[in-house]
C-alpha cells in the first residue's frame, strides 16, 4: 500500500521548503523595516519595570510565549510563563504590582486572555500587546502595542500559525537582546544563568580548569637542562616553564625545542634553549576562549600567568575538552 507521499516527487518537497522559508524571510525583512513604533518605549518599561516580566499566550502564541519568557530570563531580565487559562483560575496571584505583562495573540482576540487583561487595568499593571491586528481588543487595552506587519503564513490554506508565530518569536528575540545591550549584559553573565549543559561549560574560566602552582612544571633561567628534563618528565605535560630571576615567566621549553638543540643539550641551560615570549593565559579568561587560543595555534599547553606575568598554573587541552568546553 503507498503512502501519500510516495506520489510527491522528493524535488517537489525541497521546493515547499524553499517556498516556506523564503515567505518567512520576507515577513522577516518586511518586520525589520517596520520595527514597531510603541517598540522603543515597550523596551523602556521592561527596563523599569520592579517586578517581572509575565509573559502569556495561548495555542502557538502561547508557546512563542514560553519561548520569549525563557530567552528573558537566561539574558538578564526576569520573566516567567503564565498560561492564561490558569490565569482565570487563581494564577493571576502570579502577577503582582511593579510587573509587566506582554501578551500574545495573533488575532488579538483570544478571549482567554481577558480574564489577565481585566486584572491588569484593575491594578494598574502595564500590559505589552503583540498581535498582527492594530484595532484588536488586545491592542486597544495594552499600554505598549507591537504590532506585526501584515504578511500571508506560510501554511497553503493560510491558516496553520506560521509566518506571524515565526515575527512574533523573532520580535521578542529583538527585545530581549535590546535589554541585554542596555544593561551591558555580557558573554560572563550568562555564566550564572547556564551553570549547566554546553553553555556553561563554555562560560567557565580558566582558573577553574587549569593545574594549580604545585603541578606546574617550572624551573629557572640558571637550571641546567639535565634537571629541567626531569622536571619535565615529571610533570607529564610536555613541557617546562622558564622563570627569570624576578618570578617572571621568560620562555618555556617544549619537546620541539628539545629536537632543534639536541647536540650539546645536557651541557647547556633551561634559560638557553626556551622559546621566549611564549603564548600565556591569564586565570579569568573564559575557557572557551583559551581552547579557541591552543586550536589556533595548535598546541596543547598553555601557562597561566597573573597581572606580572608570574606562572600560577598550567592548562592542558584535555583540561577543556573534559569539561565539556568545544
């Protein structure tokens, strides 16, 4: 028995993709050309607001929703989800003096967002209207209106919430990143906002992964190279940090400098043969980046020096890549 698809010719499917995205993309470029005029005040306001961000919708607007509050509150701005029919059953104690609520609907006129809207003009509570419908209830009550430009969805009996889902959840990615430039919210802040999964592993720092001052493989200027093998070998990283007489690091012998001065290499000293100026990492530096520094360069060994350029520890790639940091 074949199935429905077995009569639509694989390139006929590539083409709705194109279709689909294309259309998206346009309504994308038309949104970005007609930024909504209420968008610079509605940001004002999420930037004063006192409490949190309650953000709700319902159907696909109430997932775009769950969306936005989430990107809200992973950035920098509190935020959280309150489903609206839930709302008309005691989850509007969920809302309180000094939030903002942004509401979703497409139409603008979910009826299940009534209860929410009346509680709203009942305790004063700003209200941020998304809708694609300027003359809707929904944006005639909201303090703040974002509307969505006109655009057909791209479901082919215009129906299925597609196009207007697609403006709506890129519309609330342009507020939430709009705050966190405001709020100077940086790459090290979402560090304790993602302490787990790829992110945060990506927003550890160096001193958190690095080998401490007891392991690192660290020898003077004056050591004769018979020892400093041996403190090599005995630290198993490959390498041994070079030190000038004031604790700073002066160079750092590798096993390739070992080939290059094989002869005679018992009779001379650490400080003779070490490449000079090595590549350092200091402790707060985020671990992806110092992984991103050993790729570029390849090597596998980095030495942690502080302000002074003394070494306080050392970082092996297998460090990061342990962690998770890639």
């Amino acid at each position: 028995m074949s199935s429905p698809s077995d009569s639509l010719p694989q390139a006929n499917l590539s083409a709705v993709a194109t279709r689909v995205l294309r259309l998206e993309a346009a309504a994308l470029e038309t949104l970005a050309g007609a930024v909504p005029a209420d968008f610079d005040a509605a940001a004002a306001a999420l930037l004063a607001a006192g409490g949190r961000v309650v953000v709700s919708g319902i159907g696909k607007s109430g997932h775009i929703a769950r969306k936005i509050a989430a990107t809200f509150a992973s950035t920098g701005t509190p935020a959280y989800f309150v489903h609206p029919a839930e709302a008309s059953h005691g989850d509007l104690g969920m809302i309180s003096e000094g939030d903002l609520c942004l509401l979703l609907s497409n139409s603008g006129e979910t009826a299940e967002l009534g209860d929410i809207l009346a509680y709203c003009a009942r305790f004063s509570i700003p209200v941020i209207g998304m809708s694609s419908r300027a003359d809707s209830t929904l944006m005639r009550a909201a303090t703040y209106r974002l509307t969505l430009p006109p655009a057909p969805e791209a479901c082919p009996n215009g129906m299925a919430p597609t196009t207007s889902t697609t403006m709506a959840l890129a519309l609330g990615d342009a507020l939430a990143v709009a705050l966190m430039e405001a709020r100077g919210f940086r790459a090290e802040d979402f560090r304790g906002f993602h302490p787990g999964g790829k992110l945060g592993a990506r927003m550890r720092r160096v001193d958190e992964l690095m080998h401490g001052a007891d392991s690192l493989p660290l020898v003077s200027e004056a050591t004769e190279m018979s020892e400093a093998l041996v403190v090599m070998s005995a630290k198993g990283f490959g390498i041994v940090a070079v030190t000038a007489a004031d604790g700073r690091l002066a160079g750092i012998v590798t096993d390739g400098d070992l080939r290059r001065h094989m002869d005679g290499l018992l009779t001379r000293t650490a400080g003779a043969i070490a490449t000079p100026d090595p590549v350092t990492v200091a402790p707060d530096t985020l671990a992806a980046a110092a992984l991103a520094e050993m790729n570029d360069r390849a090597i596998s060994v980095l030495i942690v020096v502080d302000a002074a350029r003394r070494p306080v520890g050392v970082l092996h790639i297998h460090d990061c890549l342990r962690a998770g940091v890639a």
